[in-house]
C-alpha cells in the first residue's frame, strides 16, 4: 500500500469512526495530567482498544489498525501543539501528511 493510500485509509476510519478519535485524547490528556511527560502513542492505542472492547455498544465494533497510531499521534501533535513533544516519532509515511515534528 502506496502513502498516500495508507493516508486515505486512514482518513477514512477516522471520519467513520470518531469515537476512537475521542478517546484517544481523552486518554492522552489523562497521562498529560498525571503528569507524564512522555508518553507511548502504542500504549494510548491499547488502553482505546480496551474502553472500546469493554463497553457492550462499541464491543466488536471496532478493529484499529496499527499503521494508524502513526497517524492519530501525529494529529494530536497537530490539534495539540502545546503538547506536540508528548509522543516520540519515529520517522514514518504518516510525516509526509502531517509534516516534520
């Protein structure tokens, strides 16, 4: 899968599934004010997938690609650019998106 491809894909779960979204900064801002000062964008991803597999409306609904952490970090920096720094970044297609952080 080209980037771009993988971008579009992305774009398009994103837009169909905002919940995801939601608690993804939800979740982020709850280790921002415990006051960590880094933190793993993966490990938000997991604590997302498990507040979306236990709650018996969203259970099953919901598949989360790992390719799209990349994304979701980058868009919080983005939305959130006090906190841009929180996540570490790795080089990855998802830089050409969002630009270099």
């Amino acid at each position: 899968m080209t980037p771009l491809e993988q971008w579009r894909a992305w774009r398009d779960y994103h837009r169909a599934n905002p919940e995801i979204w939601e608690w993804f900064v939800k979740l982020t801002f709850l280790k921002i004010n415990q006051g960590h000062p880094r933190h793993s964008a993966d490990s938000i991803m997991h604590a997302v997938r498990y507040e979306v597999d236990t709650d018996p409306v969203t259970s099953d609904k919901y598949k989360i690609c790992n390719n799209y952490v990349a994304f979701y970090s980058r868009l919080f920096a983005d939305e959130y650019p006090d906190h841009a720094g929180f996540f570490r970044y790795r080089c990855s297609m998802a830089d050409e998106f969002f630009g270099p952080l």
